[in-house]
C-alpha cells in the first residue's frame, strides 16, 4: 500500500466536525479521544488502500463509520 504523504492536506469530518489537517496529524493523533483517533486512522488507512487498488482509479475522498463514528476524508 503506497502512503501519502505526511504533508499531503486532507479535510476529515467526524461526526458533522470538519477539520483541515496533514496525513501527519492523522496518524499521530488529531482528536482528544482515543475512539476519535482510531476512527480518523482507520479512514485514512482505508482510503490508502483504496488509492492503491491498482485499477487506474483515482479516489480523492472515502465516507464510513469506524468506531462507530460516522467519518468523511478528502483529500484537499
């Protein structure tokens, strides 16, 4: 699976929340709790992986729920 970068800008909703963020703060922990956090990494894992599909597609975005929270990343 090939990484963005950790300068790479993304907008990540949780919950109807909407934050401008780095895959940098992503990973290391953006939000104050931890089911927040596990959440908004399990997004951009997922939209990792969907990137690298391998199909010649190009997704800039994924929505789902992880954790039980509803979550939305963008790639800005």
């Amino acid at each position: 699976m090939k990484r963005l970068k950790q300068s790479q800008k993304l907008r990540i909703i949780i919950s109807g929340v909407a934050i401008y963020t780095t895959a940098k703060q992503i990973r290391y922990g953006l939000f104050g709790f931890t089911n927040q956090n596990a959440a908004a990494q399990k997004a951009l894992d997922a939209l990792e992986f969907q990137r690298d599909g391998g199909w010649g597609t190009v997704v800039q975005g994924l929505a789902g729920t992880w954790e039980g929270l509803q979550v939305q990343v963008d790639i800005v």
